[in-house]
C-alpha cells in the first residue's frame, strides 16, 4: 500500500510540486524579435511555439499577433506592436502594446504597466488597450476583481465588468 503513494511522498519530501513550466511563446501573425541574454532572434509564424528563459524580451511589430502562455494558468494574447519582458516567478512587465488578453485560469499572474502601475490577477480575464493620448484602458472581463497599484495613490479597485481609463505616463518612443 505504501508503494502506491511513494512517488507523491518523495514529491512533498522535496518541497512540493514542481515548478510550473516556462512561459511558451507563439507566433501567430506577423513577427517578433525575442531577446534572451546575450542571445536575440526573430521569430515568426513557421517558429511554432518557443519555449522563453526568466529573461525574455519580446519586441513585436505592428500588425503581429502574439500568444503567451504559461500551461495550465495563465495565457496572453498581443495584438500589434509590443514591447514586454518576463517578470520573475509568474510575472509580465508590459513596457508597450496596443490591446493585451489576459487570462488566468490558476493564479496569481503578476503584470507590471510601464508607467501606469502593477496589479495581479488571480483568477478571470483583463483587457487592456492603449488609446490615442497616452489613456490606457483596463477592462476586468470577469472573474476576481483586481487592484491597481500605483506609486503614491491609493489602490483602485476593478470590480468585474468594469472599465477603468488612466493616463500613463510611459511614452511610446
């Protein structure tokens, strides 16, 4: 009977689960320049999905669609010109981009707004999208409701359903 649930005792004797797998990146339009180290390369349709290191930098080009996914959590899809990074653990630092998806089905996925603010998204969908004058929107598609954390502010808090239009102070040089 022990010999049965040897394989998840030696599991919660070393710590637990495994680690979640690396983020895997696809594709599905247009192109992207992914930056890992010392290491860069552009990626495109016939790349299929390419597995990303702790510090990836994706640069896409306008009319490109990408799709970011940690399995079996969380997922992202870019639609035109991005600029992002991995954030350490389950993260995304969005430096630049037009409209973004998230989805988190087994949280938390942390996402960081270049000059906007942070939240984390526990469980539910986000979209984000970047209109003309520097206003980011934030649309809480459902689930949990998420705070956006900013520098000197108090939280706001999105409440599912809900629309939430800032200012950003990043720039799109």
């Amino acid at each position: 009977m022990l010999a049965r649930f040897a394989p998840l005792l030696l599991c919660l004797a070393q710590g637990g689960a495994q680690e979640s797998p690396a983020p895997v990146l696809r594709v599905t339009d247009g192109e992207a320049r992914l930056g890992a180290g010392s290491d860069a390369r552009t990626l495109d349709l016939r790349a299929g999905a390419v597995p990303l290191g702790a510090a990836a930098h994706v640069e896409s080009r306008p009319r490109s669609q990408l799709e970011l996914t940690w399995r079996g959590s969380a997922s992202a899809t870019f639609d035109g010109p991005a600029v992002f990074e991995l954030a350490p653990g389950t993260g995304l630092v969005l430096q630049r981009f037009q409209t973004v998806e998230v989805e988190v089905r087994r949280g938390p996925l942390r996402l960081e707004f270049a000059g906007l603010g942070q939240l984390e998204l526990a469980g539910g969908a986000l979209q984000a999208r970047r209109l003309p004058n520097g206003v980011v929107e934030l649309l809480n598609r459902g689930g949990t409701p998420f705070e956006l954390r900013r520098s000197g502010v108090k939280p706001l808090v999105v409440a599912p359903g809900a629309r939430l239009r800032l200012h950003s102070s990043a720039t799109d040089s």
